[in-house]
C-alpha cells in the first residue's frame, strides 16, 4: 500500500522536510551544499554512514543526488532498498553493509571510481564508537579534498538540561562530569561545541558552521486541539512554527549550544 508521504511529491516532502522542528535545522544547514552542482556538473555523490532505512539517503536521491548508504544492519539496508523502490529512486541509491571503520572499503568502486564523495553524512554515528577521533579521520578519507562533511552527534549540555528539568538531577550531575553519563542513558558519548568542533579540525577537516539541532523539540509538548477552546494553539500549525522557532535559535549561543544534537558542516581540508 503507498503511504500518503510516499505518495507525495518531491517538493511537498521537501517542504515536510523543512518543517519537520526534529531535523529541519540538517536540512537548512546542508541547502547551499545541495543546491551547488558536483564537480562533473551533475548531482552529488554522497556517502551516508550508519544511514540505515534512508531517511537522508532517499530524499537526496529523490533531488538528483547519488548516494551510497554504509551500515552495518541488513534489516536497515533490506528496508532501505524498499523505501527507494517506493519512491522510484532505487538507481540512485546503493546500500553497502559494513561500519565507520571500514567505510572506504565498504563504498568500493561507487565512489572511488569518482575521485571521492562531494558530501559525508555521520549523523549519529560518531558518538556510539570508541574512538570517535581515529574513527572520524578514516572516514573523511572517503571525500574528495574540499568535500563536505555533515556531522550530527549528541549533545552533552543538552542532555544535562532535559534531565534537570524532569526532575533527575543526580543523572544531571553525572552526565556534567561524564560525557557517555549513567548508564540507563544508553552507549553514547555526549559532546561539548568545542569538543566536536575540535573533534573535526584534528581529523582533518576545516568547520565552516554550528548549529543545534533540536533546541526545543525534545521539551517542547505540542498542544492537543481543543473544540471550543481559544486560549489553546491547534494542533494545525504546531510543528511548523516549533520549526520556525529552532531555525531562528540553532546557530545562536546559547541556545545552539544547549541542543539535544549539535550539527558540524565542514569541508575536507586540501592534503
């Protein structure tokens, strides 16, 4: 059965996309990146690591991009080949099983052939290996120099912030001293602006911006629609103004730094 999103339009998914208060402020950071054609005049060749089901993978491809998806779950890859089946973009996307630490192995020839990726999305990923450094400096190899890096990770004042305001300050306290926090908190390591930030630089790349992504929409409680009652904001319209309102705030410290994820767009510095 198609879904009414598969169903949908490329530009109605875009503008979904772009209201979306979760990931809008990815979308918005990596506009001018997508807007500017490869080196060959063509789309982009991309290489999403730890991509999954395609979430990123398939609306690039639906804007003309070539994109590579490594990771390591064959039930993410299997629905990830289905999802671009469905949107018709299946020969634009090209699932890869494998991990961040053999990622030039994994994208083989598809992207090799090519002379590098023009963008790398490590959304996610980063924060849940060991050694986020070598990890990250092996995976820019992928990119072509002055290739684009999107990098998403976990944001440590963040979780430190929505802890204390649901009332469990000694996980606040500890998730302060220590970036992976209690251990109900899951396998992640959490990271400071200036820790991600020189995070990149050390692995080669040069930081070209910062944004927070999910300032509010992890706190935030959308209002049910109430018949009748005017002193309540419907549901309708909701999630686009939190949109609005994450866009305005994700690149301004304070508030970039205090998301729940922070967002590193850098270019692979020339060799």
């Amino acid at each position: 059965m198609t879904t009414p999103a598969a169903a949908a339009g490329p530009a109605a998914r875009r503008a979904a996309e772009r209201a979306d208060p979760r990931h809008a402020a990815v979308w918005r950071a990596l506009a001018d990146v997508l807007a500017a054609p490869g080196p060959a005049g063509r789309g982009l060749t991309v290489v999403d690591a730890g991509g999954g089901s395609g979430g990123f993978a398939v609306p690039l491809a639906e804007r003309g991009h070539q994109v590579t998806v490594v990771d390591p779950s064959q039930d993410a890859l299997a629905a990830l080949a289905r999802r671009a089946a469905d949107r018709g973009v299946a020969d634009r996307v090209t699932g890869r099983q494998g991990d961040l630490s053999e990622l030039a192995a994994a994208v083989g020839p598809d992207v090799a052939g090519v002379g590098g990726a023009d963008l790398l999305l490590c959304h996610a990923v980063l924060d849940r290996v060991e050694h986020p450094g070598p990890a990250l400096a092996a995976a820019l190899r992928v990119l072509r120099p002055g290739g684009w890096l999107s990098l998403l990770v976990a944001g440590r004042a963040g979780a430190v912030l929505a802890r204390a305001l649901a009332g469990r300050f000694d996980d606040a306290a500890r998730m302060l001293l220590d970036p992976r926090g209690p251990a109900e908190a899951g396998d992640v390591t959490r990271f400071d602006t200036d820790e991600v930030t020189a995070l990149a630089r050390a692995a080669g790349a040069e930081v070209v911006a910062v944004h927070g992504v999910r300032v509010f929409a992890d706190l935030a409680l959308p209002l049910p629609a109430t018949a009748g009652d005017d002193d309540r904001e419907p549901a309708a319209g909701w999630a686009e103004r939190l949109a609005e309102l994450e866009a305005a705030v994700c690149a301004r410290p304070p508030y970039r730094d205090l998301a729940a994820q922070l967002h590193v767009l850098a270019r692979r510095a020339a060799p």
